[in-house]
C-alpha cells in the first residue's frame, strides 16, 4: 500500500512538473518575436479575469448585478482603490472590509 501512494505522489509531481518545465527548457534556446513576447504579458490578466468574473457575477450560480450582489460591490470598490493608489496591499485591506461591512450590514 506505501509503495502505492508513492508512485501516485511521484506521478502526480511529474504531471505537475512536466508541463511547466518542458516549454521552459526549450523556448529558452530560442529569440521569441517581440509580438508573441508582448502577448504573453496579457496571459496572467486573462487567466485572472476568467477566474474572478464568474465569482463576482454570478455568486449564486446565476449572473446577478444589482445591488444585491456583494461581490460586485466589493469589486467595484477595490478596482477603484487599485487605480487611485496602484498599492496592492491596501487594495487587499479594502477589499477585506468592504465584504466584511457588507455581509455584516446588510
């Protein structure tokens, strides 16, 4: 049974390993074209977009913008803090308690 769990712990370290290492090792010994370089830089935003949209706008499973949408609200609040001050830290804190009064006010 231990030897068991140990070939699933290494085999799920190689498929989690693999992926991220082999593009690593071979596109390092190639020049990317600037433009494919510039597109990369929009994939973590993408990535993060398509994870928080359906969180912030559907919170019940279904889409919801209204007041009534506390997600939305605290979203909306912390995109506004991460403009005006480009602080991620604070922007965290605003986001914390703006759920936090929202959820308990409400």
């Amino acid at each position: 049974m231990e030897q068991k769990i140990l070939f699933i712990i290494i085999g799920m370290s190689l498929v989690t390993y693999l992926p991220r290492a082999l593009p690593l090792l071979v596109l390092s010994k190639f020049e990317l074209p600037l433009l494919f370089r510039r597109w990369l830089q929009f994939i973590p935003v993408a990535v993060l977009s398509a994870l928080l949209a359906p969180a912030i706008l559907m919170p019940q499973g279904r889409l919801v913008i209204s007041l009534d949408n506390n997600a939305l609200i605290a979203s909306v609040l912390c995109f506004l803090a991460a403009a005006k001050t480009k602080n991620i830290f604070l922007t965290i804190v605003i986001g914390i308690l703006a759920m936090f009064v929202l959820q308990t006010f409400k």
